[in-house]
C-alpha cells in the first residue's frame, strides 16, 4: 500500500474504489505521474486532513495489476499521547528542557500536539498545579466516554489554553475547582455534552472562541463565580450559555445563535450581560429563579419565541436593550416581580411586552413599536408603574385585575396619551382629550363623545362599567376591536363609526341593557358582536364590507331591527347560541348568508328581507322552535331558506323566489311546518326535503319553479295538503324513497307530471285536483301499496300509470277528458276501484290488453252492427219463407 496524503479542497466530495487494469509499462508510467503531481501536495480545509490510499493487487497471471483508490475523510494523525500530570513537580519534569520555569514571566509551553484519546480516556489531565502554563495550537478528538474531556483540568491556576481544536469528546474542556484560566482563540465543536464546562471555578477568562455544534451547552457555568465571557461566537446548541447556582459573572459582546435557549440564567444572581448578539434562538435571555442581574445594550432579534424572559425571577434590571421582530415577545415577565425595565426597544414581535401575574414592575421610557397584537400587554399585574413609554400601531392591554397600577397619560400610543382610569364616576372624555387610547375600569356614569382613535390594539376598552354613552366616536383599524365593552351594563352606543378593525368594530361581551343604535361598521371582521349577553338591542344599524356584518353568540332576549348587512364576506347577521331573540325588517344582501343560525331556539324572524345573497336564510345544527313570518329570500345563489339538521320550526308567510336552487331546503329535519308561502321562479324546487319526517306543508302556493314545486327523497310521515301547486317545469310533486305521505286537497295543475311516485311505500292521494299537466296526472313507478283515492285527474294528456308498481289502490277518483290514457295499469295486484272515466281515447289498459276506451266503442258500434244485420237477415229469411 502506498498513502499519498495531505491535499486540499476535497471536502464534500464522495470517492469510490475504482477498478482499474494496467500492464506494467503502464503502471511505471501513471506511479510516476501520480507521484510527481500528489505526493506531499498539502492543501487543507476547515483544519481537516484527508488521504488518498492506494492499493495494488497483482494477480495470478501476473499480466496485470489491479489498482484501487480511496479518499478517508477527516483522519486526524495523532502526534502526542495524552498527557497526564499531577501537580507542580511533574509538569516541571516534562517541560524540563524548554527553558522555562512556570512563572508568569516564564510559563511553561505545551504546544502543537494532535492528541487523540480512547473513548475512555481525557486527552489532557492536569491536577493540582498552579504553574503558569500555555497550551498552544493543541488538537483533540475523542474522550468522547461520559465525563471524559479533551482537556481535563482540575484544581489549577494560570493557564492559558490558545490556539486550539477540539472535536468529538465528551466534554470539549472541563474546569472544576480551578481559578484564573483562560481559554481564547480556540475552536471548540461537536462535543457530545458541551464545549466548555466550568465546576466550582472561579475568575476564569473565555474569549474570542468558536463554540459550535456541541450537543447540550456551548458553555455552562455550574455554582462558579466572577468568570468573564467576552467576544465568543457561539452557535447550534440546546444552551448557548448556560449559568446556574453561579454568581457576578460577565458576558459580554458574544454572538450567540441557533440554539434553544441563547443565555439561560438559573438560580444564579449578580450576573451581567451586556451587549451581546442573540438570534434564530428559540430564547435569547431566559431567566428563571434569578435576582439581581443586569442585562443591557443586548439585541436580541429573530428569535423563534422572544428576546427576553423573566421567569419567576425578580428584581432584574433590563435597560437599553433591543427585542424585536421576535416570532412572539420581545419580553416576558411571567410570575416575576420587582423588575426594573428602561428604555428598552420591543417592537415587531407578536407581544412588545407581556406581564403576566406580576407584580411591583416598573416599565419606564421603553420603545414598543408595531408589534402584531399588543404593544404592552399586562394580565393580572398589580402594583405596576408605567410611564414615559411610546408604543405605535397597538397600545396597551390592561386587565381589571391589575390593580393598584399607575399607568399615566406620558405614556403615549401613537403620540397620544393613553387615557387609563380606575373606578371614576360621573366622567366625560371627549375631543378635548385626543386621546391615543381609551382604558376603563369600574367606572360609572360616562360619556364618551366626539373622539377618533386609530391604530392602537382595541380603540375604547370598557370593563366593569355602567351607565355609559358613546356617542360619536371613530374607531379606526385597530389590531384588535373599535369598540369593546366587557361585563358592562346599562350601555348607549349611537352614531359611532367602527371601520377597518381587524377583529370587531362594536363587541360587546357580558353586557346586559344595551342599545346599539344608527352606527357605522364597514371593514372589520365582525361589524358588531355580541356574546353572553342578555337585553340588547340592535337596530338602525349598517354595515358591509365586514367579514360579518353582525354576530351574536350565547345571547338572550336580543332585538336585532331594522338594520342593513351587505356586501359582508360571511354573514350579514349570525345567530349561534342564540334564544328567545326578535329578529325583524333586517335587509341582508350580497353577503355568504343573509341569516345564519346556529343550535338557537325559541327566536322570531319576522319581516327580514335576504335576497342576492349565496343562502338566504340557514339554520344549522339544532335550530328549533323557531318561527319565520314574512320574510323575503330572493334571487340567492342557491337557496331561499335553508335547513340542517333543524327541528320544530315555522315558516309562515314568507316569499321565495328566483333562487338559483331552492325556495326552502330541508335536511336531516324533522317536525317543521312550511304554512302559507310563495315559493315561485326558483330554479330547482319550490321545496326540497331530504332526510326528514314529520313535515306539514300546507297552504302555499309554489308555482313557477324549473324543476319541481315539491320533491321529497327520504322523507317519512309527512302531510302535504291544501297548496296551490301549478306551472312547474317537470313535476307537481316528486316522491322518492318516501313512506307514509300523505297529499290531500292540493290543486296540482300545468305541470309536466302532477305527482311522480319513484319507489315510494303507503302513501296516500287523497281529494287533489290534478289538471292539465303535460304528461302524467298521476305517475307511480316501483312503487307499492299506496292509496289514490277520491281525486280529480283530469284534462291532463295522461291520467294515472303505474309502472311496475304492484298493491297499490285506485279508487273514486275522477279521471275526465285525459287527451290519452286515464288509467294504464303496467303492475301486478293493483285494485281498480269505481274510478269515473270519461272521454278518455283509453279509459283502463292493463297488461292483458284494452278494456275500455275510444276503441272498445267502436268493436261495440261493430258487433252490434253486425247483430243487427244478423237478425235482419234472419227476419227476411223467415218471411220468405211464409210467402
């Protein structure tokens, strides 16, 4: 074998053995080549050293000479054995020869070594010296073992580790019980626990390191004191830096990235960390049970949760530090008390600041810019000073639990004072006070009148309030509401304007005794929305362009009227939850649906008009007890009134016309009524009923329709009676997989098939009158043991067929002036029972042929003809023969 080694720039390039023939002149000529060009070519890459070995295999025949070649990747060529030394004496031997003696004039120098250990073995241990000592341009890998180090120092002083790589171990360094060392210039990675691991070590220095990949810490400070960590760039970890039980430490203008948590500081006090870099951590400043630490002039910037965080940690001070465009806080003070922040820069994170059950924190002259959903947001916080803060774009969130909180007016939103006031009566805010943001809590007897207030998280907020009157006031495309009042009563809001807020331009939540009068909402998600709330009124209101025009949740005895919902995305006015409400003279249009309900009961809807809408009326799931009286569902995309799921309910007087689908629409119902309607021109059916029983249609007229004026499929113990039923394109009513209806007293006329039976059982037709339609009076196909009895089936081109259809009983019914047939029997046991056929080409035609009709007529007018031709001639015979 012969190894060419030490060339560069091979990194991620892959190398098979090649199989190459040579005889042997070639042979002589390529190792020449190969030697001039290869051998001692030294080039490296990232301090790594690869090879090229070469083998030769001569086979049997000795005619040619097999040559195989391949690069090994990242072989380190060991040079030193570890080294091992305990105390004074022992390094003094083996520096012994260097000219050097170990004092901090004269250090002893160990250097230029490639040391590679076994797994269970330290590269370098050194114990219980305090010689000055410099490790230089020394390179480990391996002691990769539990608790074994690449350099493995214990109890000693004054050295200097410089210049280093150490790769692959364990522990990359590993300092317990030792003081005044330094670790600089050093690449430290890829470590199975961390990089550098200090244990009861104090005054230590570790500076201008490359400190990557290390599996758990880049450097972790265990129960050690006054270290300094300057100038380090540090990345891929779970803990960049990672200080525990250890106190008055510096870190400071290091660069620490990717990793879990950036600096993670537990049960530790009196540290510092200034100026340093953190980004693409998940954390960058995580302190948990922590007091008394400083943390100042750091950026931390696009981290995947938040730039700082105080975790049950108190009494920390945060100044002139920059946490932005984090994925969610720039800081987070959660169950942490007595800190201090200042002038810190939080914008463009989803939270600039976020307290939560904290107390006795002081918030002064910090920057919260443009953050997504509040710019200072404080929950269950009491006891905390705000002041001389700017915030842009989303303001102040502050709950009614935050008690005792000075929050003044030099905090500004936007340039405008915050106005945050706590259980105030008799109080008036209005143009004079230009307010930026509007904050109240338990407060009585207000007026808010003539403001606009723009660009702030919820333009008004309102908790614990009574006797409150709004009037007059702009909300303008905040992050969250306009107008919000929660746990409010006795409340007035007229002649506002809520536009462009992202989630509610009027939202009342909690509230009791409330009028929501002649306001303005365009632009928000939900124009007004009412939840858990009881006695509102709702009326002369407009709004469009909203994602819902008006939406009421878990509500009671509301009075929605006379408002004006279109051109919404969704809803012009949704009802989930709702019950014992009126909803009446509303006009919905253009908008996913004019009304929609949701698992609401016992509501009147009365004198609504929603039309030009995708869906006019839809109830969902659980909508009983319902009525809907005079309303208008017109031109809509597909139906008039729509049904699922949906029992006990009333439409009464309502008009459906020119839907592109359905009039009214059931599905999955049961117990409804349909009483008095018009349900005409609309494209499909008059009504559609699917998976229903216990339906009562009754008195409505359904004309006009471009399919049927009744279709059932599935539909079970339902009545159909006294409806006008006329003019639609193919049938009367339609019958499918239907059982136990009954059709009684119906005027059925000008349709292409009266009533069409299609596999439908015990059914009964009872006294309609069935006239003029184009094809069938009467139409039963497969189906069986139905009742058709005491009707009128007339002047249609065919009066009744049952085809294939066996059991069923025809009787007393009239079937005058058919143009075709009156009856044709096609099934098997039907019975025919004084049926009155009149002026029918065919009166009865069964399977065995003709039994009465035009024809049967004529064979009569025939064989009577021909008897009398008979007897007359017998006659003549007779008389002949007596002459």
């Amino acid at each position: 074998m012969i190894k060419i080694d030490k060339f560069k720039n091979m990194k991620n390039k892959s190398f098979k053995y090649h199989n190459i023939s040579f005889n042997k002149l070639e042979l002589l000529i390529f190792l020449i080549f190969t030697n001039i060009i290869f051998n001692e070519f030294l080039i490296s890459n990232e301090n790594s050293i690869r090879f090229i070995v070469m083998d030769f295999n001569i086979n049997n025949n000795d005619k040619n000479i097999i040559l195989t070649s391949q690069i090994l990747e990242d072989p380190i060529i060991p040079n030193h054995d570890p080294i091992i030394l305990d105390g004074n004496e022992q390094l003094d031997n083996y520096c012994a020869g260097n000219g050097t003696d170990g004092s901090e004039l004269n250090p002893h120098i160990i250097k230029d070594f490639i040391i590679t250990p076994l797994s269970n073995q330290h590269g370098i241990l050194l114990k219980n010296i305090d010689r000055y000592l410099i490790l230089q341009n020394i390179t480990i890998s391996g002691a990769s073992n539990v608790n074994y180090a690449g350099i493995y120092i214990y109890n000693c002083s004054n050295f200097n580790i410089i210049d280093s790589e150490i790769v692959n171990c364990y522990f990359g360094i590993f300092l317990t019980e030792s003081i005044n060392i330094s670790i600089t210039n050093s690449k430290i990675e890829k470590n199975k626990n961390s990089g550098i691991y200090l244990h009861s070590s104090s005054y230590n220095s570790i500076s201008n390191n490359n400190i990557s990949k290390n599996v758990e810490f880049g450097i972790i400070l265990d129960n050690s004191y006054n270290n300094s960590i300057q100038f380090n760039y540090i990345r891929k970890h779970n803990y960049g830096i990672r200080i525990q039980f250890s106190e008055f430490n510096l870190i400071e203008n290091s660069e620490i990235i990717n990793s879990t948590l950036g600096i993670s500081l537990y049960c530790s006090n009196n540290n510092w960390i200034i100026s340093c870099n953190f980004s693409l951590n998940d954390y960058g400043i995580h302190l948990e049970y922590s007091q008394f630490n400083n943390l100042t002039y750091n950026n931390c910037l696009f981290n995947n949760v938040m730039g700082i965080e105080f975790y049950y940690s108190d009494s920390n001070n945060a100044t002139n530090n920059n946490c932005s465009s984090n994925l969610i806080y720039g800081f987070q003070l959660y169950h942490a008390n007595l800190n201090n922040l200042i002038q810190n820069n939080a914008s463009f994170n989803f939270k600039g600041i976020n307290l939560e059950f904290s107390n006795n924190n002081s918030l002064s002259s910090n920057y919260c810019g443009y953050n997504n959903e509040t710019d200072i947001f404080i929950y269950s916080s009491n006891f905390t000073i705000a002041k001389n803060s700017k915030t842009y774009n989303a303001g102040y969130y502050i709950s009614i639990d935050s008690y005792n909180s000075s929050i003044d007016s030099s905090n500004l939103i936007n340039d405008l004072p915050l106005i945050y006031l706590f259980n105030i009566s008799s109080l008036e805010i209005n143009y004079y006070n230009n307010s930026g943001q509007i904050i109240l809590h338990k407060c009585d007897n207000v007026v808010i009148n003539n403001l606009t207030i723009a660009n702030t998280t919820t333009a008004l907020y309102m908790e614990s309030c009574k006797n409150v009157s709004i009037f007059n006031f702009n909300a303008i495309n905040s992050i969250h509401n306009g107008i919000f009042l929660y746990n409010s009563s006795n409340i007035t809001i007229s002649n506002c304007t809520a536009q462009y807020n992202k989630d509610a331009g009027i939202l009342l939540w909690n509230c009791s005794n409330a009028n929501v009068t002649n306001n303005i909402v365009f632009g928000n998600m939900y124009g007004i929305g009412c939840v858990e709330d009881v006695n509102i009124t709702i009326d002369f209101n407009i709004g469009f362009k909203n994602d819902h025009g008006c939406a009421l949740w878990i509500a009671e005895n509301l009075n929605i009227s006379n408002n004006n919902f279109e051109n919404n995305t969704w809803n012009g006015l949704y009802l989930g939850y709702v019950n014992l409400s009126s909803i009446s003279n509303n006009t919905m249009s253009k908008n996913q649906y004019g009304i929609q309900l949701y698992n609401s009961h016992f509501n009147n809807i009365t004198n609504n008009n929603c039309s030009f809408n995708v869906r006019g009326f839809a109830s969902y799931i659980d909508v009983n007890n319902n009525t809907f009286i005079n309303n208008i569902a017109s031109f809509n995309s597909l139906n008039g009134f729509e049904f699922y799921n949906s029992s006990s309910n009333i439409l009464e007087k309502n008009i459906a016309e020119f839907n592109n689908y359905n009039g009214i629409r059931f599905y999955d119902s049961k117990k409804n009524t349909i009483l008095n309607n018009t349900l005409k021109f609309n494209n499909y059916t008059g009504i559609y009923i699917e998976y229903s029983s216990n339906v009562t249609i009754s008195f409505n007229e359904v004309i006009l329709n471009s399919y049927s004026g009744i279709y059932f499929y599935n539909v079970f113990n339902t009545s159909i009676y006294n409806n006008s039923i006329s003019d639609n394109h193919y049938n009367g009513i339609y019958i499918s997989f239907s059982n136990f209806t009954l059709i009684q007293n119906n005027s059925i006329l000008s349709n292409k098939y009266g009533i069409y039976f299609h596999i439908a059982f015990n059914n009964s037709v009872l006294n309609n009158t069935i006239y003029n339609n184009t094809e069938y009076g009467v139409y039963l196909s497969s189906s069986n043991f139905n009742n058709i009895t005491y009707n009128n089936i007339s002047l249609n081109n065919n009066g009744l067929i049952l085809f294939e259809s066996n059991y069923n009983l025809i009787a007393y019914n009239y079937l005058h002036y058919n143009k075709f047939r009156a009856i044709e029997d096609r099934g098997k046991f039907n019975t025919l029972i004084d049926n009155d056929v009149v002026l029918s080409r065919d009166a009865i035609i069964r399977q065995i042929g003709l039994i009465f009709g035009y024809s049967g007529i004529g064979i009569c007018i025939v064989f009577f003809t021909l008897f009398y031709v008979l007897i007359k001639r017998r006659r003549n015979i007779e008389m002949q023969a007596k002459i």
